[in-house]
C-alpha cells in the first residue's frame, strides 16, 4: 500500500520542520525540509558569488548551480544538510543567510533546479515536505495539505531562543524585522509566491504548543484517512 504525501507549508517560525519530524517518525514517512535547500543555496551564494559591495550577484550564482550538490544524510538519527560533501546544518541558520535567503529563494532559476529534485523524492510516496509553495507548486496533488501561520511576535519569540541555542549572536528587533520583511518578500514575489492551497488546511499555532500541533494535524489525517 503507497504511503501518503503530506505538504506543510507556512510562515517562518511556525515550526514547520521539526513539527514534520515528528508527524513523519510517527507515521513512517521520510521528511524534507525544502528550505534548507534553499538555505543551502544561498550560503553557497554568500562564499561563492559575492559582489565587491557585498550583495550576491545573482547571474552568477545561476552559472554555477551545476556546481552545486545538496543532499540529506542521516547524522545520529537526524536528517541533516551537506553541500558537496559538507555538513552546513549549522552555516545555514545564520543570520546573514536567513537574510539574503528569501531573494534566493524567489529566483526561477533556482526554484526550477530545486523543483525537480523534490518532486522526484516525492514520486515513490512516504514523504512530508514543508516549504512555503508546497501544495500550490512542487506538489499541487499532495494526499494531505496543511498551511501553518502564527502571530509575528510570537514567531519572534521562537526564532529568537533557537538561534541562541545555536549560539548565534541576535536581538529580538533583528530577529523580528527579519521575519517581516521575509513575509512580505515571500508574499509578494513573482515567482511561486507563499500563500495557502485552496484545499489546505489552515492551522493558527499561535497559542498551541508543538505537541498540540502536531496532535491537531495527526487528527485531520486520521479523519480525512
């Protein structure tokens, strides 16, 4: 019997990841966390293909993504991130790339090379993918569709003790107009815009610990099943 398909998408900080963790140990499922590969991209944009007045020039960051090898390796029990062959799990949680991520991300050139790879992933069933065009995109025909948000002060709150407990220096103003202007980056771009699936399930996480969360979504898979 084929596996489901399960796309989570939403806002920054609304735990998209490890929330899908957790469903796809429960339910058997492999999980990719698609930001990271464009968390991946963009760190190697930021070492790779960097102009003189420090912005990333862009035309050559899309000459040089045949260079480029993301792949998740298991790492004590953990998917974990490697670019050609180097762990970056902790490089790309960065400010400086949660800064320059979303004008990566918003590129056709990159979301055209990384579309291939997750949907192909996706073809054999038992995946959960979370992102931000998850069910409007890369997998439009996903068995189940889940669209996360939360408050931005919340979201702020959250962001902020991860990076300290990744001991990445920040402040919660730094961290919050990060997260705002992402939003609208991710909201208004051209190119596979963040918005809900019509036929995805909206859940406001805002007052809701992970485990409620996961709960939440746990239960609208075993009634929709």
């Amino acid at each position: 019997m084929r596996k489901p398909v399960i796309a989570i998408d939403g806002y920054s900080s609304t735990g998209k990841s490890s929330i899908s963790k957790i469903i796809a140990r429960q339910l058997g499922l492999v999980h990719m966390d698609t930001g990271a590969l464009y968390r991946g991209i963009t760190y190697f944009a930021l070492t790779h293909c960097m102009n003189g007045d420090a912005a990333i020039n862009l035309p050559k960051l899309f000459l040089h993504l045949n260079e480029i090898n993301l792949e998740f390796r298991n790492v004590d029990g953990e998917l974990e991130l490697f670019l050609n062959g180097r762990n970056i799990s902790k490089e790309i949680r960065s400010n400086a790339v949660s800064a320059n991520v979303s004008l990566v991300a918003c590129q056709k050139e990159v979301r055209d090379f990384l579309l291939g790879i997750q949907r192909e992933i996706a073809t054999k069933g038992g995946v959960i993918l979370d992102g931000r065009d998850i069910g409007t995109v890369v997998l439009p025909d996903a068995d189940y569709k889940f669209f996360l948000t939360a408050s931005v002060e919340e979201r702020t709150r959250r962001r902020f003790l991860e990076l300290k407990s990744l001991a990445i220096d920040t402040d919660e103003d730094q961290v919050m107009q990060n997260l705002t202007l992402r939003d609208q980056i991710d909201s208004e771009r051209e190119v596979a815009p963040l918005r809900k699936a019509d036929d995805a399930i909206l859940i406001d996480n805002t007052n809701l610990t992970k485990k409620e969360t996961v709960d939440l979504i746990l239960g609208y898979i075993n009634v929709l099943t």
